[in-house]
C-alpha cells in the first residue's frame, strides 16, 4: 500500500484494515462482503454518472439515468450504514 505524504503514515485504508485484522473470522467476512457491495454500488453510480456525462442522450434517457443514479445513492447509504456497524 502507497504511503501517504504525512510523516511516513500509511493510508486511511491501513488502520481499517489493521481493525479488521483483529476481528473474528465471521466479522472479517461480514465487513469483507459489506465493503465490496459497497464498492459495487459505488462503481454502478460512477459508470452512469459518466454515461450521462459522456453521450448526447435524450431528456428521456438522461432521466433514466437520474433515476437509476438516486437508486444507487439510496443503496449506498444502506450500505454505508452496514458497513459502520459491521465494524
């Protein structure tokens, strides 16, 4: 993992990862599945997100994909809220 630019400490990731280190099998898992859903969820928003951006798309596409945007941002927050307490 990449350093960060403050005295020679790692990431944020680090720590959490250093967290889960200590946590049961199960927990690990848990937090594992609930992170990558996460990651998931995040990457089906970031591909939309540059569709819209990137394509000259009807109004009535464009809202589509306004939809399916506010369907992931909705998801995340389960998510997220899971991913707090699994750890």
């Amino acid at each position: 993992m990449p350093r960060s630019g403050r005295s020679g400490m790692l990431g944020p990731g680090a720590s959490t990862a250093r967290a889960a280190a200590t946590f049961r099998d199960k927990d690990r898992r848990r937090l594992y599945d609930t992170v990558t859903r996460l990651h998931a969820v995040n990457s089906r928003s970031w591909d939309t997100e540059d569709r819209v951006r990137g394509a000259l798309l009807s109004s009535a596409q464009v809202a589509y994909c306004k939809r399916e945007i506010d369907q992931f941002n909705a998801e995340r927050i389960l998510r997220a809220a899971a991913a707090a307490q699994a750890n």
